[in-house]
C-alpha cells in the first residue's frame, strides 16, 4: 500500500542539544522559537550584563581598575588548576 498524501509533519530543531528547540515545517526556511532553558536565558542575560560592564569601563577609571583585577584573578586561577 503506497501512501499518496502526507497530511502533517513538523521538523523539529535544536542547534544546542536541546537547550532552545526550534519548530518548522517541511520545505519551509523559517522556523519559530518553541522553547529555551531557563538556564540558558539566564546565561545569555548575565553575559550581556558582563558587556555592558566591560565597555563602560572605558570611561570609569575604578571600575577599569577592578576589571583589570578580575582579569588577573582569573588568569592566576587558570594556572593553578
């Protein structure tokens, strides 16, 4: 028996294993956000946040010093692992 009609089929997507799930249908390009991690919301939300600091440190001497810190922190914390 050959089946002469596909009635409905929906691709479903995830470029990250799963963290934010995209659905489509078939032959189409666009695709529509169906779901996110909460997680990975507030991953993204922290990373702008950091941005935001590290640019505004280019007019705020203090808070270029305390970058400057942290950066440092961070890379001797690197070594001692």
């Amino acid at each position: 028996m050959m089946v002469s009609k596909i009635t409905e089929i929906t691709i479903f997507e995830s470029p990250d294993g799963g963290r934010t799930v995209y659905v489509r249908k078939p032959g189409d390009t666009h695709r529509h956000l169906l779901s996110t991690d909460q997680v990975l919301d507030k991953e993204k939300a922290e990373y702008k946040r950091w941005i935001k600091i590290f640019n505004a440190r280019r007019d705020n001497p203090s808070l270029n010093d305390i970058c400057t810190q942290a950066e440092m922190l961070y890379e001797l914390s690197k070594d001692s692992e």
